[in-house]
C-alpha cells in the first residue's frame, strides 16, 4: 500500500494519496479553515480550525464517496458530512449527490 504525497498548498497542510487493494483510491486531505470568522469567535478560539476530508473513488462502479469533519475546534463546534457522488439514472453525463 504505497503512500504519495501529491498536493500541498497553503490552505492544505498534508494530502495523501494510497493504492487501496479493494480497486479504489483513497486520499486523505487536511486543511485550514479560510473563511473569515466573526471576531468574537477568534476571542474564544484563537488557533486555526482544521479540516480533514476523506475520500473514495471508484472508477469500475463510477462513484465518490467523501466523508468531511473538523479535527479542530470540535470542542466548539462538530461539523461532518458524509456524501456520495455517482451518474444519474436518467443520464449518465450528469452527476448526482446523496448526503446523509
């Protein structure tokens, strides 16, 4: 199972990529929050809020699973999201998205 950094930029700190045996790749991303936070919440909060997102891809079934969260800051605030791109039945040039 080789591990391979492909990606860093300044909003991502580790992006990684794995040869899964099950046929589908696996990355695993963690970045930092951009967006400007009201300034009561830095006064509560001062460090950098950190998200990791995890990713599946599947090219034989033709699907993408993400699963999305926060490592930081969790003890304000939870957020995750598990969604899974696949083709409409009704064509398959578009593109549909389940969350739950």
């Amino acid at each position: 199972m080789p591990i391979v950094a492909i990606w860093v930029s300044s909003n991502i700190t580790h992006v990684w990529y794995i040869d899964a045996n099950s046929g589908e790749e696996y990355y695993l991303r963690r970045g930092k929050c951009v967006n400007v936070l009201p300034s009561i919440f830095r006064k509560i909060w001062p460090y950098d809020i950190e998200i990791e997102e995890e990713m599946w891809i599947n090219h034989e079934k033709q699907y993408m699973r993400l699963h999305s969260y926060n490592v930081t800051g969790a003890s304000l605030a939870k957020l995750e999201e598990f969604s899974i791109y696949a083709p409409s039945q009704y064509n398959r040039s578009w593109c549909v998205m389940f969350v739950y």
